[in-house]
C-alpha cells in the first residue's frame, strides 16, 4: 500500500530536474508532468494546456488543476521551482499525503550552467553532438543574489516540512547517476518498480 497519493519535486533551474523526472517515468506506475504551475507554460514549454485545463483557468484556480492530475491513475507529480504559483507551494507542501523530492545542486555550478544556458539558448540535451558551448562571465553580485534566493527557497521548504512534521527525499544533481539512490527514491515513493539503467536519452550540459 503506498503512503502517498501524489509527488512534488521541488527543485530550481539547472539543477538536473528534467533528467530526474526522466528517471522518475521509467518507474512503472509513476508519471512527473514537468512543471505544471510554469508561469508561461503547462508542463513543458509552449504547452498551454494540461488536463483540460487552460493557462487562464489554471492560474484562477490552480488547486483545480492539481485535483484533475491525481485523478490519474498511478502516483502522479510534477517539478516546482520557486517562481511558481505560490499558492501550490503552500498547499503541496501542507499536504503530507504528497510526498516532496527535494533536488539540490551546488549554487555556483547552477549559476555557470544557467548563465551558459542563457548565452546558447540550449535548455535541453538530447544528442551530445549537438552541444552548444560558450565563455560566459562571472558577475559576483548577480552571483549573490542567485545565492540568496536559492537559500531563501531552501529554508521556506525546509521550515515548511518541520512545522508539519514531515520529511522529504533529499538529492543532489552529483547522485543523479546513482542507481542505488534513484532505487531510494522509488523506495521512498512507496512504488515496487526499480531502475536497472538510467535514463540514456538526456545528456549532460555544462559541466
């Protein structure tokens, strides 16, 4: 019997979230919708609707949305990152039938990786010859502040599990290619289904 009826991995940009949630739909019976509460797309980009549910009828009543997904058959979530709907964030992290994937990465490789992503426009990597590269500068006040907000949205998440009681499943973008601790996870998720192999289509960006 599984202890949760729904996920939410919440995690921030170039922190390996499309690859875990890559990893997380090879799980039989487990299915991440992307980032559903994006504020300019539904799931993944230029998708506007979800559920049949547009982006005006979702950011209106965006606990509608979540009740249409968890109808869905399996254990069902999606990525949320700090911009998102803070109306979800407050809900999701009350709920303690949802269980929280908490997805970290070392804030300055974040900050590099999201500034190179910015320069070469490439968000995503499914062909490695396809890898664009460029030299980007470090500003260390934009720096700074990458920091503090990524900070900020660990301690919200962090106090909002204490006061509830609950606990999350933790992992950082270095064990993202570890089988034993994606097999945790499924573990941790309450599904029987295990990974034998990661996921081969996503490559690594910006190392």
């Amino acid at each position: 019997m599984q202890k949760f009826t729904s996920f939410v991995m919440f995690a921030a940009m170039r922190t390996g979230s499309n690859f875990l949630e890559a990893n997380l739909n090879a799980l039989n019976g487990v299915t991440c919708h992307g980032e559903v509460f994006n504020p300019h797309f539904m799931g993944k980009k230029d998708q506007t609707e979800m559920f049949g549910i547009d982006l005006a009828e979702r950011d209106a009543n965006p606990l509608a949305v979540l009740a249409r997904m968890r109808a869905e058959d399996g254990l069902v979530g999606f990525r949320l990152f700090q911009d998102h709907d803070s109306r979800v964030i407050d809900h999701v992290l009350a709920d303690p039938t949802c269980a929280k994937i908490i997805l970290t990465r070392n804030p300055l490789d974040s900050y590099v990786s999201l500034k190179i992503a910015q320069e070469t426009g490439q968000w995503k990597l499914q062909n490695a010859a396809k890898l664009k590269t460029a030299r980007v500068p470090f500003h260390a006040a934009e720096f700074e502040t990458h920091l503090a907000e990524l900070q900020a949205w660990q301690i919200a998440l962090l106090h909002g599990l204490q006061v509830s009681g609950q606990t999350g499943f933790y992992i950082d973008y270095d064990d993202l290619n570890d089988l034993d601790v994606l097999n945790g996870l499924a573990a941790f998720l309450g599904v029987e289904s295990r990974l034998t192999a990661t996921d081969p289509k996503l490559k690594k960006q910006n190392p």
